[in-house]
C-alpha cells in the first residue's frame, strides 16, 4: 500500500506544473511572491501576481491567493520553510480572478478567507481568464471558491493582539470593491491593484477619476512599504509610477475631448511615449484610452 502512495504521489508530481516560487522579504514580518511583468498564458500559468505572507505572531495573514490552486500550495510550501506557522485568514484585494483562484487550497487547509461583496456577482462564476489561458496542469484541482467573509465597510481585523485594517473602497477605482489593507504598528500597506509599479496597469473594470483619488489617499497614510498587486518595488514610492500614469493619461483624454478629437481617434493619436518601453505598454495603452474617453465623456455630459 506504501509503494502505490508512493507511486501515486510521483505521478501526480510529474503531472503539476512547478511554479518555481521564491519569497522575497518586505519587513520583519512579511514575505512576497512577486510575479511577472506579462499577461497571463501557459508559461507562466498566472504567476504575474504578487501574493504576501504576515507573520503576525501565531498564525500568517495571506494576502491574495494567486492565481491557482497549485500555485497557493507551492507558495505556503515555500513559506513554511521560513516558519511553519497556520494560516489563520486569507484577504482577496478584488474581484480579478488572478488575485483569488488560489482560495480552494487555503479553505482545505482551514483558513478564513475575506473578500468585498462584489463576490456576491454570479458573473465571476463563468468560465475563468485563468481557466481559459493556463495549461491544464497548472490549473488542476482549481475551483472557483469565494470568500466566506464578505465585507462592504472599513473592518478591523485582530490576530494574535495585531491590528489589520481592511479600508473598503466606496467608489469604483481599480475595480467595483477594492479593498486596501493596512497594518499600522509597521506602516505596510497592501494597495492590491491600484498599485502596478513593473506595467501598465489595466482601466477595463476602472475609474481613472477614483483611481487617482484613492491613490492620493494611499499617500495620505505615509506607509513606509506599499505593496501593489503587479510590481517589485515595495517601498514609500511604489504608487508613483501608476500615479504619473494615470495623471498623464486623463489630462490628454480631456485635452481631446475639449478639442472634439472623437474616441477612434483618440485611440490612436494620444501615445504618452514616456511609456512606451513600459512592460504591456503595446496591450494596455489604447484599451485605457479608451477607456478613460468613456468615462470622461459620460462625466462631461
């Protein structure tokens, strides 16, 4: 009976995909996987997002899942190596399932798992981005699992005497409920996607007006380490390169809009070439210039 556990074991290892998933320290007490700058595919089967650990005393704080089952249970593999503590809560940051696929692993292994209440969207049941572009080694065993804890306001969060702060974002910015969390006794921030530091971020699901708003709020609390969904840098300027970004992008979108420029045109005229070099700058840009057009021109109206 050993020998065909054994085997079965071998097997199934052989079929998985190795994510190869290395931690990078932040702080004291937290460690990333930081992903790659690119678009999902079946090289990288979704490892192009960033998922954190907290150490926060007897238990770990897991922000954002990742992307797939696999790759959840490699990233705690991997952690505890470091410390081999449980894993008491699990936050999703939004909706975007690259963030949250991983949920199915840390709900087996009995961790609470806290998300807005945009998961109450039956939408995010259908077929997944993950689902469709990963190889079907990466994806196996990955379900669609939700949070069990859905929140709609600011919440206070206490493990092992720490405090967590979860800020839920009232308007849309990045997406419909994004959620900001902060640990104030080391002044880390978790930014989730309104913060992309390595490539363009992506305004499909955003508001560029309450992207910025939110992104001045961020600077407001002076953390000494943010950390974004997409990107490596993880100290006090790490929300910069969004910021200039966004800034940038909405003040030629207006300038075009005040001089009749129609949205086809604008598209392809309004290039921002300070970041063509940008990582997805070829697979981003004109879908936030547009995407920026609609949503000004609907608030000039």
């Amino acid at each position: 009976m050993r020998s065909i556990l054994v085997l079965l074991t071998f097997f199934h290892s052989l079929l998985a995909f190795n994510y190869d998933l290395k931690p990078v320290k932040v702080d004291a007490t937290t460690y990333c996987f930081f992903g790659l700058p690119q678009g999902i595919d079946e090289h990288n089967n979704g490892n192009m997002v960033n998922s954190c650990f907290v150490d926060a005393g007897d238990s770990y704080l897991v922000v954002d899942s990742g992307p797939t089952y696999q790759y959840a249970q490699q990233a705690y593999t991997q952690i505890k190596k470091i410390k081999n503590l449980p894993i008491s809560y699990v936050i999703n940051t939004h909706i975007h399932d690259d963030h949250w696929l991983g949920n199915g692993y840390y709900q087996e292994i009995g961790a609470k798992i806290i998300g807005s209440s945009q998961f109450k969207n039956e939408s995010i049941l259908e077929t997944t981005r993950m689902q469709q572009r990963v190889s079907k080694e990466a994806y196996a065993k990955t379900t669609s699992v939700f949070p069990s804890i859905l929140i709609d306001k600011d919440t206070v969060l206490t493990i092992a005497k720490q405090e967590i702060q979860i800020i839920h974002v009232n308007k849309k910015a990045h997406s419909s409920g994004d959620l900001l969390v902060y640990i104030p006794s080391s002044k880390l921030l978790f930014a989730g996607d309104l913060v992309f530091n390595d490539r363009l971020p992506s305004l499909r699901d955003g508001d560029i007006n309450f992207w910025i708003k939110e992104l001045d709020y961020i600077r407001s609390l002076s953390p000494t380490h943010i950390i974004g969904g997409h990107g490596e840098i993880v100290d006090s300027s790490a929300a910069d390169f969004t910021y200039a970004y966004l800034v940038s992008l909405k003040k030629e979108v207006q300038k075009a809009i005040d001089n009749g420029v129609t949205i086809e045109d604008a598209v392809q005229t309004i290039t921002l070439p300070q970041y063509q070099n940008a990582n997805m700058y070829n697979t981003m840009h004109k879908q936030n210039v547009e995407s920026t057009y609609r949503t000004m021109e609907w608030n000039n109206e």
